[in-house]
C-alpha cells in the first residue's frame, strides 16, 4: 500500500513537472499577452520605402500585436495577421508624381534642385492629403471603436500626419528610410552639426576636413533651411485643413508629440553624428536576419555559375523603363554580354535590352536573398538607398549609375568607402563600363573593404529589428516616452542658436562701453583742452 501510495505520488509529481514544463513552452513561444493597436500610415508610392517602413510592423505583427496598414500602393506579402486598407492615388496625382520625378532627375544645380523639389512639395503634399481625406481612411478616424496605442508613420513630405496622433490620442513614431537631415532633425530636436556632418546625401559630399568644404555644407544649408520654411507653412495649410485649429493643437504644438525616428541609417554607414536619444539607428532593418531558400530555377543558374559567379543588375523599384537612358542599357548590355559571368538583370518591359547566353532577365527577383548568396560576385545599381545598404551588409561589392535625388550622394559614399565605382550617366560608353565592371571583379580591395564593412555593421548589441522592437514597445509601455525628448523640440531657432543670449552679450558690452567710454572722452577732451591752453599761452 505504501509503495502504491509512494508510486502514485511519483506519478503526479510527474504530471506536474511535465504540466510546469509545458506552460514554459507555451510561454516562451506564445505571442505576448499583453497586444496593443497599431496604426501604420505608409502613403508613399514609392516600393522600396515601403519595404522599409513595413520591416518596423512585421515582427509586431509577429509579437501578437493588432496592426492596421494603410497604403497607397498594394503590399506584396498577403498577410492575414493585420488589416490592410489600400488607398491607390488618383490618376492625375499618379501624373503629377511621374511629371515631377522627370523634372527633378534632369535638374541637378543647386538653385534648380530647390526649385523642383518645391514644385515637388506642391504636388505631392496635397496627393499625401488625399489619402487622409479619402472616405474610407475618414470612416477610419471617425469610428469611435478605433482605439490605438501607437501610430507608426512613413516620412516623407507628409508632416502634417502628426495631427493623427492628436486625433487619437496616442504617440507617434515615424520611419524615414536614409540618414537624419534637417527635414527630420527639427521633430527631435536632433543636432545639424554643419561643421561636420554632411547636410544630405541629395547635394553630395563635401569633404568637411577642408575649409572649402565645410563652407559648401554651411553655404548650401541657407538655401536648404528657406526650403524647409516654405515647405512647412505649405504642410501647416494642409494641417489646418484636414485638422480643425479650433479642435486640435497647433501644426507646431502637433510636432513635438513625436515620440521617435526610425533612422534607416547605422553609423557605420560612414557618417559619424551625434544623436538625441529619441533618434534610433536601425540601418538595413529590411534586411532578413537569414536568406529565404531561393526559387528553384535561380538556385540551378548560381549552381551552374559556380566557377565565375553571377553578377546581379537592377536599378530598383522607383524607376521605370521609360526613366533609364536607352544609351545607358544600350552601353550596359554590351558590356557584359561579353563577360564569362552570369547575369541576372531586374527587367520588367517585354522588350530587353538584347539576347546574350549569359544574361537572364526576371521582372521581379528576391534581392535580399540573392545578395547573401556566395556565389553573387557584383551588383549593378543605380544606388538606392536600400540597395547599397543591402549590398554593404552582405558584403557584395558595386557598380554605381546614380540617376536622381540622393542616389547622387550615396554613390560618392559607396565610392569614398572603396565598395566599388560609379559611372556618369550621361556620359558613360560601352569600354567605361566594362573597365569599371573588371576592374572591381579582379581587384580584391573591393571585396575586402565591402566585406570589412560588413562584418563592422553585423556587430551591434541587437539586430536592427530587435532594436526597433523595443523602442517601439518602449513608447507604448511608456506611453509616448516622452521623458526622454529633447528640450530642443521646445525651443524656437532664436532660442535653440543662443541668438537671445548673444545679443543680450552684446547689449551689455555695448552698456559697459558707454559707461567707460563717455567720462573717459570727457576726461581726455578735458586734457586735450587744458593741454592745448597751456601750449597758447607759452606762445604768448
């Protein structure tokens, strides 16, 4: 009996430690229980902003967190866990927006780039507006069941979207896909830092060791700073007619309730800056931490090409056909169609660019994926943002065609960092194409400098989506975190530049000088003068 007893009890001893282990199971895999509502706004029509902004929601999502989307252009992934609202433009705005990408890529002075970029703004801020007053987003904001924790926000010309967070009540964090610059710096009180800190990959690289170039950054910022003036009494219009003054704070006071900035951006990108604590870095956040297996037929052609390797072409997802010089691809093809190695070029028009046993064409390839992959040996781009980021991580190095905006300046930065080189679009022939190209093939300091890169930029205490995890859930568990915002944000530029404090100095110095000059020139014109009647009278 007692051994039955003792048997019995080792079997519910059992049972418990087999229960006790399955709730830590459970626990360690289960999503957290505590989910919050998420609103993500990514309105931009551009692909590959909009890959970045979503790699911020897709491991909340993961987490067990409700999360809405809405985009004016639709997702690739179907994914049943979160809701997806679709907001395409309309077409006049879809012209308005193709007209002014060919205005600015053919425009590339100083004075020009400012004039169309504003033209830019006229354009797109009010096709951003569209989005907020479309009925099925209004059925969105005015629905009293919609209740959220956190809006995340995808940057770009669209700061008025701050009034959302004022409508819901609740914190917001934007997602900007480069580096921080002065359109973003002002929502977190982030410094400028002219004197060493390049103003924006769009006007290029001075070289800020030399006085020549440190006046370039300062001389470029006046035009840039009248822009970014003009740009937000523009965005202020639109706030005020989406977002009732009489009902919401001010555009300005809206602002300052940003919480965060996801910065695509890592200092290892090669710009070192100080950052306030509500800038995050999170450079190459798209980038999966490992390679999906690749479509078969693409595995079979890097197995078949393992002698030589492949080299992988795209110039992205913003441009189309129609936007790449003809002589450009005419150049390109002819260039590698006599190279040993595979080619995959990213083409989506029915008619390529030639037929060469050694280039295959796909309109969509996983580029990510193929970028991980060993036997990719070199990766033609136009440098996109994502794109050199992508490559840098995985240590592939480049063959630059810079086309508009701020692939200008990452090109040079990819260049500067001895990652690969880049070719003129205008002027850029056959033979310039293929030296550049052989010439990063066969000379090693290419591969060993993009894969030094690598290895630094790997090396972070968390991965880029592990950290923007948690300052995503910080905000919410904290509820907009805004202990940690800059007192800059509530400064005004007199305030922020010490302008107040300078001619305050300088009034007292001017005081102090009144004070000391005026009996000292009393006293030294009453010298002078009995000086000048003694000198009278020895004449006399």
């Amino acid at each position: 009996m007692i051994v039955n007893f003792a048997s019995a009890i080792m079997d519910d001893g059992k049972k418990i430690k087999l229960f006790v282990a399955s709730l830590v199971l459970l626990a360690a895999f289960a999503p957290i229980s505590e989910s919050a509502n998420i609103l993500g706004i990514f309105t931009t029509t551009s692909p590959s902003h909009n890959i970045v902004h979503m790699s911020y929601l897709r491991p909340l999502i993961e987490r067990g967190h409700n999360v809405t989307v809405v985009t004016s252009i639709p997702l690739k992934d179907k994914n049943p866990k979160y809701h997806h609202i679709l907001i395409p433009p309309t077409e006049a705005r879809t012209k308005q927006m193709a007209d002014m990408k060919a205005a600015v890529s053919k425009k590339r002075s100083l004075l020009e780039l400012i004039r169309t970029s504003l033209e830019s703004v006229s354009s797109f801020g009010p096709m951003l507006a569209d989005h907020l007053k479309d009925q099925r987003f209004q059925d969105l904001m005015q629905n009293p069941d919609n209740k959220f924790d956190l809006i995340v926000g995808g940057y770009f010309f669209n700061p008025f979207y701050v009034g959302l967070a004022a409508h819901f009540r609740c914190p917001m964090v934007l997602s900007y896909a480069n580096a921080p610059n002065s359109l973003t710096n002002s929502f977190i009180g982030n410094p400028n830092e002219l004197a060493y800190v390049p103003l924006s990959p769009l006007f290029g690289l001075p070289d800020l060791s030399t006085f020549k170039g440190r006046l370039t950054n300062f001389m470029i910022n006046i035009p840039v700073s009248v822009f970014n003036g003009l740009m937000d009494m523009q965005m202020e219009g639109i706030y005020n007619e989406i977002f009732s003054p009489t009902e919401y704070p001010s555009y300005h006071e809206a602002k300052k309730k940003v919480s965060l900035i996801m910065f695509n951006y890592h200092f290892t990108d090669g710009i070192v800056r100080p950052n306030v604590p509500a800038a995050i870095e999170c450079g190459g956040i798209q980038i999966k931490d490992k390679p999906d297996p690749l479509p078969e037929n693409l595995q079979k052609l890097f197995n078949a090409s393992s002698e030589h390797g492949v080299i992988y072409v795209s110039f992205g997802s913003n441009l189309g056909i129609n936007d790449i010089n003809p002589d450009v691809v005419n150049a390109l093809f002819k260039a590698l169609s006599g190279l040993k190695q595979t080619v995959l070029w990213k083409w989506s028009d029915p008619k390529t660019p030639g037929t060469a046993s050694n280039i295959h064409y796909n309109s969509w390839l996983p580029q990510d994926d193929l970028l991980q992959h060993p036997n990719l040996k070199l990766f033609i781009t136009h440098a996109g943002k994502g794109g050199v980021t992508e490559a840098a991580y995985h240590g592939v190095p480049m063959v630059a065609v810079p086309m508009i905006a701020d692939q200008i300046g990452n090109a040079a930065q990819m260049v500067k960092d001895g990652f690969g080189l880049q070719v003129d679009k205008k002027t850029v022939t056959e033979d310039q194409f293929k030296e550049a190209i052989l010439e990063v093939l066969t000379n090693p300091q290419y591969t060993e400098n993009v894969r030094r890169f690598s290895k630094l930029t790997k090396d972070r205490p968390m991965t880029p989506r592990e950290t923007a995890v948690f300052w995503l859930e910080y905000v919410i568990r904290h509820k907009g975190a805004y202990h940690m915002q800059s007192p800059a944000v509530h400064l005004n530029t007199f305030q922020l530049y010490s302008f107040d404090v300078i001619a305050f100095i300088l009034l007292i110095l001017f005081l102090v000088y009144k004070l000391v000059s005026v009996p000292l020139i009393f006293v030294f014109r009453r010298l002078i003068a009995k000086f000048t009647k003694v000198q009278k009278i020895k004449k006399h």
